[in-house]
C-alpha cells in the first residue's frame, strides 16, 4: 500500500537535489559574473548554506517554492538565536543578520535573472537595523609601541615592522597586504598599487617610514629568494598567509602590553580614524580605503563630529561668558 511518507520522503529527497545543484550555479554565478573575492565567496556560500539547511528542516521544499513568511521566518530564527546566544555567537549581531538577508536577496535576483523564478520572494522582507559599531582604535603612542616590539636586528623583525607601517600608513586590509607584489611598489612616484576587492585597483601614497622599512626588509630577504615576486615571506621564502599576519599582530600587541581588541583590520580603522581627524573628507577616506559605497565609509562620520566637539570644547574651556 502506497504511503503518504513515502511520498513525503521522495519530496524532500527532490527538493535538496534541487538545492544542491543550484547552488553549484550560484557559486560558480558569483565567482565568475560578480568578481567577488574568495573570502566573500565563501562567506556567501556558509549563509546559502544555512538557510538551505532551514528552509528544508523546516519546509521541506525547493528554492522555488519559498515565500516572504519562510524568509521573514528564518530571519527571525537567525534574531532569536541571536539574541539568546549573543556572548557565545557574536557572529549573530544584527549587522550579520542583514548580511544574511542581503545573500538571500542576491541568491534570488539570481533566480530571476536566469529565469528559474517568475517573482521574487523577497521583496517585501525588511533588514534588520545593522548596527554601526567600530573596532577599538589605536592611539599613535600605541602604534609607535607596537612598533617598538620587533627586533631590527633579525629579518622577521624588519619585515614585521614593515608590514605593521604599511598596514597603519596605508590603510589596506590584510588580504591585499598578504598578496602586494614588489611591482606594484612604485617608491619614486611615492605610491603603492592596490589590488582590492572585485580586482579592482587603487593607487595609495606611501610615506618616507614605510619606503624605508620595506627597502631594508627587501635588502635583507632578496639574496634568499631572487625569484619570488611577493614583498612579505615567511622564513620558508613563500608568501604568508592572513593567519600568520594577524598572530603577528596579536603578539607583538602582547608585548606591547596593549589590552585593546586588535587584528590587521584595528590598523586599518586606526588610519581611518586618524585621517578624519587630521582633516580628510570623507570622499578622500573613501578612495584611500577602496570602499566601493560611500555609506561604508560613512561609520567614520561620527568620529569627525566627535573630534571636532572636543576641538570647540577645548578652545572654549578658559572663555568665561558669565
């Protein structure tokens, strides 16, 4: 006698065929067609992943048959876990939750444009207010303690204080720091070539310090590996990876004795931080930083605003206006 589980189990076995094989062609759709860069790639994938994961536990049903109230209702899964779990999962913090449900609005304009859906679900689903916190920020004395830590008489020393300058100086994200190619180094002209996210490419200047400590990590490392066109090496002379920067990092913020949350990318805000309160716009922080949306560069805004409150009250603090 025919079973309605029986039916049941053969849906469910056809819907995550269907999930997994469109998620081959999405993959391979954002890798080829949007440019994106690996670990975002890779990121998207994990949030396809779990909500596909969802919507089959929950609804047993292909990508095609999702409505609004599936996705609204996942999102409001993925709220409150957060919310319950927030100390043992920071990764669930409202900003990741929008980014979640900006995967899932990219996943089905994705569906429409290759015509595997006729409308799309998510049209109506609202993000979640991300939040705007910024990472602690590095004074100057803690980067020039930071600094002071390396040994200059060894090559990893040299090469440690180069990458640390050239993080702070430059602002660049460690995964451009990572793959920076000696002939991107155009040291005349005093800039470097940035190859950011997407492939594209930005020119950033470069100071005196970071030109020096390059040139004499440089001196100090070429008779070993003349072949290998990568500026930062391990002592294998192969190019390092993100991890063994950001333990480079963390180290030597040890050392230093400095208790701040710190990775490559508190170097990175630390030079944002420190151009607007030099007086940059934000348009020229923007292109520095290789921010595609000028809304990413905006979370610096507030700390113009709060610099410049404590420039008035310092100014003001002798004035007696009784």
């Amino acid at each position: 006698m025919h079973h309605w589980r029986d039916d049941l189990w053969k849906n469910m076995v056809d819907s995550t065929k269907k999930w997994e094989r469109i998620k081959s062609e999405y993959s391979r759709y954002i890798k080829t067609e949007k440019r994106l860069s690996e670990n975002t790639v890779a990121a998207y994938m994990r949030d396809f992943e779990e909500f596909m994961h969802y919507i089959l536990r929950n609804y047993g049903v292909s990508y095609e048959a999702v409505n609004a109230v599936m996705i609204e209702r996942f999102m409001a899964w993925l709220f409150e876990r957060g919310t319950s779990e927030m100390a043992q999962r920071p990764s669930l913090s409202r900003a990741s939750q929008a980014r979640r449900l900006s995967g899932i609005k990219s996943f089905y304009n994705f569906l429409l444009l290759t015509e595997k859906i006729e409308q799309l679900p998510t049209e109506s689903v609202g993000a979640p207010k991300a939040e705007r916190l910024l990472p602690d920020v590095l004074s100057v004395e803690e980067i020039d303690a930071l600094i002071a830590t390396f040994d200059m008489t060894t090559v990893k020393g040299c090469r440690d204080s180069a990458i640390v300058e050239v993080l702070y100086s430059t602002g660049l994200r460690v995964t451009e720091l990572v793959s920076l190619s000696i002939s991107d180094l155009f040291f005349g002209e005093g800039y470097i070539r940035i190859v950011g996210k997407g492939d594209k490419q930005r020119i950033v200047p470069i100071g005196a310090v970071a030109r020096d400590k390059i040139q004499l990590y440089m001196e100090l490392r070429r008779p070993k590996v003349p072949s290998e066109r990568t500026l930062f090496l391990n002592n294998r002379g192969t190019p390092l990876t993100r991890v063994m920067v950001f333990n480079i990092i963390k180290q030597a913020a040890n050392l230093a004795g400095i208790e701040k949350q710190i990775s490559p990318h508190t170097l990175r805000h630390s030079y944002a931080t420190h151009l607007i309160e030099a007086g940059a716009n934000i348009r020229q922080v923007q292109e520095l930083l290789g921010h595609e949306s000028i809304s990413t560069t905006e979370v610096y805004t507030h700390l113009d605003r709060k610099h410049l409150r404590g420039v008035v009250e310092d100014a003001f603090a002798d004035v007696d206006l009784t």
